[in-house]
C-alpha cells in the first residue's frame, strides 16, 4: 500500500466543497483506503501558479451554464485528498468519484459544481 493522490479542480463555494467531499466520502465507503489527507489548495506547490491561472475555464464554465447568475462565492480551487491504498483501489475511487460529480455522464447538462480531473 502506498500514498495516493486524487486532484480535482473545483469551481466551488463552501456548500459545492462539501457536497464534492460528500462524493469523495461515498466513493470511498466499503473500499480498502484510508484517507490520510484532506485539503483545498488555492496555490499549486511548488509552482507558485494559483489554481484561479489553472481552471479559470471552470468559471466560464459556470458563467455559460448559468447566463446573468451570480457566481456568488465560488472560486477556482484545487480538492487534493491523500489516500492509503493500492492502487487498483485509487482507480476504482478515482472512476467513482467522477461519476458522483457527473451523473448525467456525457449528455448534455448543467455541472452542480463545474470540475476537472487534475
């Protein structure tokens, strides 16, 4: 078993952070992986480059799914999660996480919270 690390860029207020945590604890739940890490990251380490210069795209993202709304206190951030597991686990965790924020798969719809797989 080694550390593992899922990223996920988020276009996310503190409610969309919580709810996309929620998918992470789902798809986590009956699997063989401890979380040993949690955190939201605004800069990337190491680099100096904020996460607002890497998914900007997720706020015109937003802003052309939701014409004349506003983004309120949403903000471009990073979720990094560090998991102890092997990694066929990760990527089991990894494809249920994207189907948790992604329901609808690839027909067209409206993201509860914009993201990317990082």
């Amino acid at each position: 078993m080694r550390t593992r690390l899922l990223r996920f860029g988020l276009y996310a207020d503190d409610e969309g952070l919580a709810w996309a945590g929620s998918v992470v604890d789902r798809a986590l739940a009956h699997r063989s992986a401890r979380i040993v890490g949690r955190d939201v990251a605004r800069t990337l380490p190491g680099s100096g480059m904020t996460t607002a210069e890497l998914y900007d795209h997720l706020a015109e993202q937003w802003a052309w799914e939701h014409p004349g709304r506003s983004a309120g206190a949403r903000e471009p951030v990073e979720l990094r999660v560090r998991l102890v597991c092997s990694l066929r686990t990760w990527r089991a965790v990894r494809k249920a996480v994207l189907r948790g924020l992604c329901p609808q798969g690839a027909a067209p719809h409206v993201c509860r919270v914009p993201w990317c797989a990082a």
